[in-house]
C-alpha cells in the first residue's frame, strides 16, 4: 500500500515515474493524484461506422478485419493498421510503434473501439484508440454495458504522457492508496454535504456518475480555498500580537492645522477611511492596511493625513513609489498641498510643520546627502522614495509609518527590507489605484484590513472615452488629431501615448506619416517616432514633448514641471505617466495601439485626463477587427468608467497566475483548482469557517492535522507571494 507522501515510482515504475517527474513535476503519490482531470469524457452510445463523421468522438462495436504492421517511410518506426468493421461500413484504428498490439489484435475477435475520428487519406480512422476486447465466448451485452457507460478522465496531458497513459498511472495511484487522514474537521465537512478526502479523490478519478465528480471536486476546491483562509486568519492574529508604538491623534497639530487649510471637504468616504486608519494607529500593534480606490478618488490626502498623524507623535513617514516620475510627483503634490506647513523650522515656515524629502537612485550626491541627512536626524518627517529608500545609507530617527503607493510593484523582500529601518514593527498602508474584485482581495489581501474609496471628489468631470477603429473608420484618426488642436486651442493640455519608447529595429528605419492618417500600419507607434511625426504632421505649430523611462531624472522632472505649468502642449509619453501624475489642465488623451494594453492599464491611464474643471476625453486608437477579444476589451474600457466592474472584466481575460502571483501558475501550486471569479461563494464559505474555527481554537490544538498542513502550506514556495507582514 501507498501513502499520499510515498514516491510515485512505488506505484508506476521507475520509467514512468521520470516521464512524469520531467513533465509534470510529479514526485509522489500525493502529487499524481492531485493531477486533476479537466473533464470527463462519456462514451458514446454504440455508432456505426457508416454515420461517422470527422471530429466524433465514438465508441464502436466492431469484429477485427485485418491487420498490417509496416515500416514508416523515411524513418524509424512502424505503423501498425487495424481494419475493423460493424457490417455497416469499416473503419481504420492505427497505433505507431506500437507492434506487440498485433498479439492481442487478431483477425475475427471483437472488442470495443474509442477514441476521436480522423481522416487520413479519405479514409475513416481512430488513431491510439482505446479499446476492450471481448474474451471469446463472453456476453457481448454485459460488455458493451460495462465498457460504454465509463466516464473517462481526460488530464493535462503531453505528446510523452498522453491522457489515457496518465489515466492509467492515476488509477494505480488511487488503487495503491492506503487510508488518508481528512485534514479538515468532520464539522465543516459534514455541514457542506462532502464527501472524505479519500472519497473525493477517488470519485473525481473514477466518477460512478458526474453529480459525484462534481461534488468531489467542489470539495477539493474548498479545500484550496479554506487553508488559504485559514493561514491568512493565523498570520493576521499574528500581526495582531507584534508589539508597535502607538500613534495617537494630537490636538492641535500638524495634522489640524493641514485639515483648516483644506480649501475643499474631504467626501464622505475619505471621511470613513480616515476615521478606519487613526484608530489602527492609535492601537499598540502595527497597522496593516490595503486602501484601493479608483482613479482620482482621493487616496493621497488619506495617506497624507495618516503621515501627519505620525508626525505629530514624533515620528516619520516613508512613501515608496514605483518610479522616479511618481516619486517626484508625490513630493510636488504634498509640498503643494501643504504649503508652509512644508517648511518646519525654515525661514517663513509654520511653527507646527515640517520637511519633506526625495530620495531617489539618480539625484545628484549633494542633494541625496542632504536628502539623507533630513532622514536620518529627524528634520524630514516624510521621505519619499523610489527603491532608493531600501539602500543602506538610509537611516531614519524614527520609522513610525510606512506607505506603499502601488503595492503591486514591490516584491516582499522589498518592504520588508523598509519595515527594517524601523526600531519596533511600523504601521503599513498599501495603495493601489486598480480596484480589487473582492474575492481577489479576500484571497491575495486576505491579512490586511481592506479601505475602498469608491466616490470621487467633488467638482471631478466625467470622462468619455471612444474607440477609434482605424481599419473600419480611417478618417477617424484624422479627426482625433483635430480633437486635440481643438483642446488645446480652448487652452488645455493633451497626452498621446505609445506602448514603445524606440521602433522595432526589424520594422526598418524610415518613419512613415501615413498611420497618423489612419492608412494601415502593422507596425507599433513608439515615442521617439510618433513625436517628431506629430510635430512635422498634423500637430505642427504645437509644443510638444517627450517623456520615457529612459530619460534622466532631471529630463523627467523637468519635462513633468513644465507640463504641469502649462508651458507643453502636448505631451508624447509611454505609460509612466499611468499613475499618480495630476495635471487639471490635461483634458485629452489618445492611446496609440491600445489594444497593446490590458483594461486596468488603460482604466489606469485615461485617469489622467479630466481631473479639473473641464470634462476628459480619451480616444483608443485600434488597428484591430470588429469581434476580436482585443477589440472586446476596448468596448469594455469605453462602456464604463466602474474600475471595480473594468477590474472583473480583466481578470476573467487573465491568466489566473497573473493575478495571484507567477508562482501559481506552476504545476506545484496549492492552488490547482481555486479560481477567484467563479469560486467567490466558495472562498466566502471557506472565510467564515476559518474565522470561526480559529476564533475557538487559536492555535488549532484539537486539529493537529490541520496544522500539520497549514505548515506545508507555509513552507511551499508557491505562497511566498501572501505573505505581506
């Protein structure tokens, strides 16, 4: 007998076991039971052969006509054919390299034939069929009931290891498997109606009926979605018991002075999400937070009172941006909004304010050793920061608050390396400007308190946004030029954005203007050619300019500073300008290629547009046809401007890896069956019972083989990704 953790070449052999150890990276028992099938495929009622048609799947019964085992041409190898007929018609069942067959394929038995039908030649054929002989003088009825009514498991196969090879290792796995321990307790079990843990994996690979595979795998899934849940609650607890320095409101300080200076009322949800962060600061154990929101609905002055609130205590706040872009942004934002309050303890500054500094990997060593020094002796209560913050030489007085703006940009390694710089464990916002599902956020987020701002502020106009189709419509494009000289006229702003920075050095070195004119093009628009062909073509007389990653920092400062004065008219740029970049003046945007980008991306982007006093329009510009799945992503960006609803439609076009971390899309992943959009109910169900569980037993003393799994799931590699405390 075999256990789950026993070596899958105890059940399979040594040989097979290497095939499926190189494909599928499946070691033990447990592994190749956990090679789930992806649907079943139930045999056909009895066909005759004359009714076939190409691409049936079929199940025949048939006497055997004749057999023929010849070379193939050209190579090594053999084919062997078998003809076999049902009086109606007949039919060619072929195997390659596969000549000892002929021993049991003899002429006049009879058997039953399945598989998928083939034409080769304008012959008929089953190629690798399955099959099942009649022992001679055996009911031929008892043998059609039993072979005909099967529901065969079709698994993720390869050209090495098809379906029916890794059916058979599968079914001597489960036959070999000795009694499995069931993990999770009899009372969650019995309260969902499922089945044991050996039942469910047996009945998922040998279903008696598709009801019981598709209960045994609803309770699999569960499984997956419950020890997530489950070790989420734990590490949450977890956080709950680390010891970190309280940073309760001060009356009368920096952070009242900032709100009377407010030239506008925070919006209600603003309000409720603030009120959510001071308490967490106020508590003696470090906050952990996830604050999303949709474009332009007010994230940054949360965040900014939250800093304030810990400056007033004494202590420092970190901001860590992505990019140098939104680094710099940030700064020129917060200095903005608060005025002298920026200027503690300089010539002119208020009495309860303070300084705000840059740190970033490509300023100039004067202004970083000033920039460090601030940060180290207490003068600068922000810092904000690109990477650059995680180096050595930064040093704070005191870290009391950490704030990541676009969490999904930093790797673990990377905020912990922040939360390092600090004496006790410090509080931790994260931002994220796509909004998240909330099954996503239950099963990504899961350890962190989650804030939504869905409202935006006041006095924010509406976007519209408009595909235009170059290859249906190519006078269109000609019009979104004029669209833009019409913005800027009336004295706005524009942006055109590329996917690229440079052509494709295989596309050829001569720019063509005709795309700008909607003639068709397969080539990508890039920035360093779009620019100069807008300014000698249909936005001549413009001022235009051109912002990319690789430009200095200085260039990209420089560049956003004039833009944002109004001394740029239209600004050529790839996607760096995707987050955190607030002109009001900007009411434009067309996206060139935009079908190069996903829908959160372009959610992301056309955010930038209609953040003042006037409306936004942003135009998509495609090459693609009508009824593609690019073209279907456009119409859903142009349909709505709900980021919660934008955020769904991408991720059902994602890979599922993509959204719960690289790491899980590999073949040892805990999570084979778990899908966030369709098991939302599921991972609900799987949330509560984990918080009731643990809220009885904290460290699940009375379900020792719970734990025992919770810790290799703690252990897999494959959830790295959770862990953000």
């Amino acid at each position: 007998m075999a256990t789950l953790e026993s070596k899958v070449s105890a059940v399979v052999g040594d040989r097979t076991a290497k095939v499926l150890n190189t494909v599928f990276g499946i070691s033990t028992v447990g592994d190749l039971v956990r090679h789930y099938p992806r649907r079943y495929m139930v045999r056909g009622e009895l066909s005759d052969i004359s009714q076939l048609r190409e691409g049936d799947e079929t199940t025949i019964l048939a006497q055997i006509y004749s057999t023929t085992n010849r070379p193939l041409r050209g190579r090594k190898g053999s084919i062997l054919e078998v003809v076999v007929t049902d009086g109606t018609d007949k039919l060619s069942l072929t195997f390659f390299n596969q000549a000892w067959r002929e021993k049991d394929l003899k002429v006049g038995r009879q058997g039953l034939f399945a598989g998928k039908v083939g034409v080769f030649n304008n012959k008929k054929q089953l190629a690798h069929p399955d099959y099942e002989l009649i022992p001679d003088g055996s009911d031929v009825d008892s043998a059609v009931e039993g072979f005909a009514g099967k529901f065969l498991p079709v698994y993720p196969a390869s050209s090495k290891l098809p379906s029916w090879k890794i059916s058979q290792c599968a079914q001597l796995a489960i036959g070999a498997l000795d009694e499995i321990e069931d993990f999770l307790p009899e009372s969650i079990r019995e309260r969902h109606a499922y089945p044991t843990l050996q039942q469910a994996l047996v009945q998922l690979h040998q279903p008696a009926d598709l009801d019981h595979a598709e209960n045994a795998r609803e309770r699999l899934t569960f499984d997956e979605a419950f020890l997530l849940q489950a070790l989420l609650v734990i590490r949450r607890n977890q956080l709950k018991k680390l010891n970190s320095t309280s940073r309760k409101r001060i009356t009368g300080g920096l952070l009242d002075a900032f709100d009377k200076s407010l030239p506008f009322e925070l919006t209600a949800g603003q309000i409720a999400v603030c009120k959510e962060i001071e308490s967490d600061l106020a508590q003696p154990h470090p906050m952990h937070r996830l604050l999303q929101g949709e474009v332009g609905s007010g994230k940054t002055i949360v965040a900014l009172r939250a800093m304030l609130a810990v400056v007033d205590s004494g202590g420092q706040a970190a901001l860590l941006a992505p990019t140098e872009v939104l680094a710099a942004q940030h700064l020129r934002t917060i200095e903005k909004q608060l005025g002298t309050l920026a200027q503690g303890g300089m010539l002119g500054g208020s009495d309860k304010g303070t300084q705000v500094t840059l740190i970033t990997g490509s300023q100039s060593a004067q202004a970083r050793r000033e920039a460090l020094a601030k940060a180290a002796d207490g003068t600068a209560g922000i810092v904000i920061g690109t990477h650059a913050l995680l180096g050595e030489s930064v040093v704070f007085k005191d870290l009391g608050l950490i704030v990541v703006d676009e969490q999904h940009r930093f790797g673990v390694e990377q905020r912990d390396a922040l939360k390092e710089k600090a004496v006790l464990p410090p509080h931790l916002l994260v931002m994220t400007a796509t909004p998240i599902p909330r099954t996503v956020a239950m099963t990504v987020f899961g350890d962190l308190d989650v804030s939504t701002l869905r409202e935006l502020p006041l006095g924010r106009q509406p976007i519209t946004t408009h595909v235009v189709p170059v290859k249906e419509k190519p006078n269109y494009m000609e019009r979104a030029w004029t669209r833009i000289r019409e913005e800027v006229a009336q004295g706005h702003q524009a942006y055109v954005v590329a996917p690229r920075i440079t052509a494709d050095p295989d596309a050829g070195a001569d720019a063509d203007l005709d795309f700008l004119f909607g003639e068709e093009s397969d080539e990508i628009s890039s920035v360093e050619e779009l620019a100069p062909m807008l300014h000698a073509g249909p936005l001549q007389g413009l001022k235009i300019a051109i912002l990319h990653g690789r430009l200095s920092a200085d260039e990209k400062d420089a560049t956003m500073q004039a833009f944002s004065k109004g001394e740029i008219d239209v600004l050529v740029s790839t996607t760096v300008i995707e987050v955190g970049v607030d002109v009001p003046n900007a009411t434009i945007m067309v996206i060139m290629d935009a079908d190069r980008f996903g829908v959160s991306q372009l959610h992301q982007l056309r955010g930038r547009v209609g953040r003042g006093t006037s409306p936004g329009l942003c135009l998509l510009v495609s090459h693609c046809e009508e009824l593609t799945p690019a073209r279907e992503r456009l119409n859903a960006v142009a349909a709505t401007v709900d980021g919660f609803e934008l955020s769904r439609i991408d991720l059902e076009q994602r890979r599922e890896g993509d959204v719960l971390g690289a790491s899980q899309s590999g073949t040892q992943s805990h999570l084979r069956l778990l899908r966030v959009l369709r098991d939302e109910s599921l991972i609900e169900l799987a949330r509560e019972d984990a918080d009731q569980l643990i809220a009885t037993d904290n460290d699940l003393t009375n379900y020792p083989l719970l734990k025992k799994e919770l810790a290799q799931l703690q252990r897999d590699q494959a959830v790295d990704y959770l862990d953000k405390g």
